[in-house]
C-alpha cells in the first residue's frame, strides 16, 4: 500500500520536507543564539554602565568589547574641527549628533560625541577652553566617513557613523580607538542637546521567532503525515475496488 512513497515524485516531496525542517530548525536555534547574545548584551550594559565612573587614563582601550559602555571622565580642550553623524532617530524625533575632537593633557585625542541634536536645532559649537567631560565609552563604528562636501574636497564634516580610523586618517592624527558618548560636561554644553540613550534591555522578539520556527517545522512534518494517510487510503480504495 505504501509502495508509492518510493516513486520519484514522492522522492522529491521527502526531500522537500526534510529540507525545510532541517532548515526551520536551524533558523529556530539561530533565534535562540541571538537571544543569548542579546542577554549578555543585556548584562553587560548594566554592569558597565551602572560601575564607578573612572579616569579614561585608567582604562585600557585595547579591547573595546571589554569597556564598553564603561564611564569615564576626562579634561581637555576641544579643537576647532566638527563633524555630524546625520540621518539619525531618537524618541521618534529626526536630527543628527555633533562630534568634536577633544586634545587632553598629553595632546592624545579622543572623539566625543556631544549627544542628540534635533532637526529644528542650529549646530551648536562645544564649549571653549578646558572642559571635564564624562559619559560612556563605545566603539568605532566600521564604513568609512565616504560623504564629500559640494565641492568634492577630501574634507568630510557629515558623516553616517563614527568611523574612529576614517577620522584619524581625515584628521592625519592619531586618534584613541574608542569615542564618549557625552552625559555631563563642565562647563556645560548646549541644552538643545538630547544624551544617547542606552539600548534598551528588552529580550527582543527572538524567543518568539524560535517557537514560530518549531511550530513551523512541526507543521511541515504533520502535513508531510497528512498527505502519505491520505494517499495511502487513496491507493487502499482503488486496491478494494479493483
């Protein structure tokens, strides 16, 4: 009665099924990975964010992925170049955020981006003379600082991310590795400008993704059941009449 399950069509059709739940069964145990990695995304937010506030002299850039979103404070002269990472959303508000190179004690430098700037704000300038800035470390972000003036000059002031080694190499100076996220400034910057918010620590929409891509899976191997009974009665009837 079940003879046809070897024919080629049918052949086909096992392959098709196996192919789907093993390929539906990965996607759910992707989701799952990436639930783990936004946990301890999660984790680590918190317990960087929530530490002391430190010297950046104290900490050790050379791996961001360990001090990041870490407080630090830090003094120094901001110097006369601006940048804008434009195109950018926060609190359902369109705007850009105003970045400055900040030259501390020892003439090293390190980018600051001075926060949220919305839409219908002028670009303000960063406060003149010495200034303590605290706020978050974070890393350089990759892609390049590729838009150009009008004129087409090598001189880049927009800019679609913070791109530390662009910059650097705009710059033709050496540039720390990480950027602060601006929180306080002494004296005080603009009031026009919003702080970055920390992503938010919700889970996400991954646990749900896993057990959509389980359901699935069990759907196709119900259905593949489904359409073998019904063939195989198919085949038991014309048997009985014959």
């Amino acid at each position: 009665m079940y003879s046809f399950l070897v024919r080629p069509k049918w052949i086909a059709f096992h392959l098709l099924c196996v192919a789907l739940i093993v390929v539906m069964i990965n996607l759910a145990f992707w989701q799952l990975r990436r639930l783990d990695e936004r946990q301890a995304l999660n984790d680590r937010v918190a317990a960087q964010s929530t530490a002391d506030v430190v010297p950046l002299a104290d900490i050790s850039l050379a791996d961001p992925g360990a001090v990041e979103y870490r407080q630090v404070e830090v003094t120094g002269t901001y110097l006369d170049i601006q940048f804008e990472v434009v195109n950018l959303s926060q609190a359902g508000t369109t705007g850009s955020d105003p970045v400055n190179v900040l030259r501390l004690a020892d003439d090293s430098l390190i980018l600051v981006n001075r926060g949220f700037l919305p839409f219908d704000a002028d670009l303000v300038a960063p406060p003149s003379g010495e200034v303590t800035v605290t706020g978050r470390l974070r890393p350089s972000k990759s892609g390049g600082t590729d838009q150009r003036d009008d004129d087409d000059t090598p001189q880049v002031t927009e800019i679609r991310r913070i791109d530390v080694a662009a910059i650097a190499n705009q710059l033709m100076l050496p540039v720390a590795p990480m950027y602060i996220e601006l929180l306080e400034s002494t004296p005080s910057d603009s009031s026009q400008l919003l702080p970055v918010p920390l992503p938010e620590a919700g889970n996400g929409p991954h646990l749900s993704y896993t057990i959509q891509w389980f359901i699935f899976s069990v759907c196709v191997a119900v259905g593949w059941v489904f359409a073998v009974r019904k063939s195989a009665r198919k085949v038991e009837r014309t048997h009985t009449v014959s």
